[in-house]
C-alpha cells in the first residue's frame, strides 16, 4: 500500500529490520512488525552512505536537541574531525510518543502523519549540528528512530558498527535513576562499543587513565596515550589500592605500594615513549569509583579513560559498574572503553 502527501512517499510492507536509505531525496517507510508500526527515517545529504563506508570509523552521537546534547555533538564533531572518522547524529522519538501515535495500517493518512513528524525532527536536528560544527552537506548523517532511547542508541549503533557513542549527561526522573541511572549510564551499560559521556570542560592537558593490573589494562592506557598524543597533553595512570579483605589481600601497605609502583612503571613507560606523551603512574588509596573522581578533579582531568567489561543479566542492572559511577559523578567528560573493542583513535 502507498499513500502520498506534500510530496512525501509512504510505504508499508511486512520487515525484519528498520529500512536503511542513501538517496538523496528522502523515501519514508513505515515498517510493521505484526499490528505494531516502526517507524524509521533516515534523511542523508550528498551520499553520506558512501562517506560512511570511505571512513574506517564511525561516531555516533546522541541527541534530544537540549544543552548537554548540544556539548555531546560539538565534541563528537571534534573526535571525528581528529580521527578521520564519520559523523552521525541519532535523535530518537521516546516511546510513549510512538505508542501514542500507534495506528492500524488502514489509516495511511496517520503514518503519514507521524512520518511528517519525523521528516521535520531530521531537518531540525541538521540545522542544530550545522550550526554548532559548521558542517555542510555531505558531511554528516542525521538518523530519526523511536522508542526507548538508550535501546535505540545501542540499536543504532551495532547496525552502522559505530566505534563511539557520544551522549550528554543529561537525567532521568529521580526515581528512574535511582532504579537504573541516566540514559547515559544505560548506554554506557549496554553498548557493544566505546561511549563518551560529555560535560562541558575546560582544555587542562591532563589526561587519567583508571586501571588494576589485568590483562584488560593495555587497551584502556594504549586508547589514553594516543589520546594524549594527539592532544599534546599529559597522561597519568592511576591504580586504586582497596582495603584488605578478609583474607588480608590487598590493601596499601609499603611492599605492595612499591612493589605494584614498579609493575606499573616498567609495564607503561615503553608505551609513553611509543606515543611521545609524557606520562606518570600513581597509585592511592581508596574504593576506585570515589577515589577515581577525587584524583580527576585535583587533576583538573579534562578527561577521564576507564574500561568497561559489561555485566550479565540481573547483575548488570542491580551493580552496575565503575565506568557508569565514574560517568554520573565525574566534572570532566569520562570514555568507558569497551574492552573488547578496537581502539576509538
């Protein structure tokens, strides 16, 4: 079935997967999943499809048009510009907006309607990121998609195998973050790649990387150093020394401080040389989702470099992890490197 209206094309038919699109005039498909709509438009300029895949990597950056969403977009357009990467910009309808725009597929002239709603929230989200990067055409890609929005992101993201989600800070209700934490902190939680959640800070030329002494800790300071490099800025590496346990393991007692200072001296130093940063360890004392946060504002940390594992299942969504703590709480803008992942820079 199709319908037209002010010039706009509608097409329905049974779909797996949201519709993709490089023509530069846009085409509008609602895509039904059973009785339920969903509902997709992506408006591209200039074949940013063939810009996608010219670029090795793409960033994704989250936007609802507010002012945490606006620094995420003027520091994603910096990443890319620094990276060589493509920029994307994803501005997601909340859920109970669709489900209230819900239709059956008789009524065209609704989907129709909605579609309109999206094409107009495409144009408004590519005038707001031309005017905060001073992109033209061709040089970015705005995507509209609907329903929980930190599930789009991540959604989004997987399909156009984004390298780094850059989101605001910007909260839920109180009780929806007390019950699961910001939309940032979800994304941070559930994305397959790396995500930078965004404050506006001033350039300090300080850079901390958290690690313990796994193997997980070569992918989060090599991420760091390269940073660092390309900034010109400082790089320190931090380990926490948590109290004993029960079993007296751990803890900050002189051997082990000296003892894991030299491990961490001897492991980092060749790649400070590598990169040409100057770069330091140090180690304190305390829990690392507070200590963390402490040494990066005595810092003045432009940026913090954490890693994230993720979490299975219930344990996930009841303990969440550092990177999310260290994204809510910390003044400076925070990277939870996605361990699994190839490096963002």
């Amino acid at each position: 079935m199709t319908a037209g209206r002010h010039g706009l094309s509608l097409t329905v038919r049974p779909a797996t997967r949201r519709a993709k699109h490089a023509e530069r005039v846009p085409t509008l498909h609602a895509i039904w999943h059973g009785s339920t709509p969903a509902i997709s438009i992506a408006l591209p300029y200039d074949s940013p499809k063939a810009a996608r895949m010219a670029a090795k990597q793409v960033i994704l950056v989250a936007t609802d048009m507010g002012e945490s969403a606006d620094e995420a977009v003027r520091q994603a357009h910096e990443w890319a510009a620094s990276t060589g990467a493509h920029l994307v910009a994803s501005f997601v309808i909340p859920q109970a907006i669709r489900e209230e725009s819900a239709f059956p597929p008789a009524y065209a002239d609704d989907a129709v309607a909605l579609l309109e709603l999206e094409r107009r929230a495409s144009e408004l989200v590519s005038d707001r990121v031309s005017a905060l990067t001073r992109r033209g055409p061709g040089e970015f890609e705005v995507l509209v998609d609907g329903g929980r929005i930190e599930l789009a992101i991540v959604r989004t993201a997987d399909e156009m195998k984004a390298s780094l989600i850059v989101v605001g800070n910007r909260r839920s209700s109180e009780l929806d973050r007390l019950l699961l934490g910001s939309i940032s902190e979800r994304v941070v939680r559930y994305a397959s790649c790396s995500v930078l959640v965004t404050r506006r800070h001033r350039r300090s030329d300080q850079i901390l990387a958290a690690v313990d002494l796994s193997d997980a800790a070569p992918p989060i300071v090599a991420e760091a150093a390269r940073i660092a490099a390309r900034r010109k800025a400082s790089l320190t590496v931090l380990h926490c020394l948590e109290s004993p346990d029960a079993d007296g393991e751990g803890g900050s007692s002189p051997r082990r401080r000296r003892k894991i200072d030299t491990e961490m001296t001897d492991r980092w130093t060749g790649l400070f040389e590598r990169e040409g940063v100057r770069g330091r360890v140090d180690i304190i004392d305390g829990e690392p989702r507070e200590a963390l946060v402490r040494k990066a504002e005595q810092l003045d940390a432009e940026l913090i470099v954490v890693g994230t594992r993720g979490r299975a299942g219930l344990e996930r969504i009841m303990f969440g992890s550092v990177a999310e703590t260290v994204a809510r709480t910390a003044n400076c803008p925070v990277l939870a490197v996605r361990q699994s992942d190839n490096a963002v820079s």
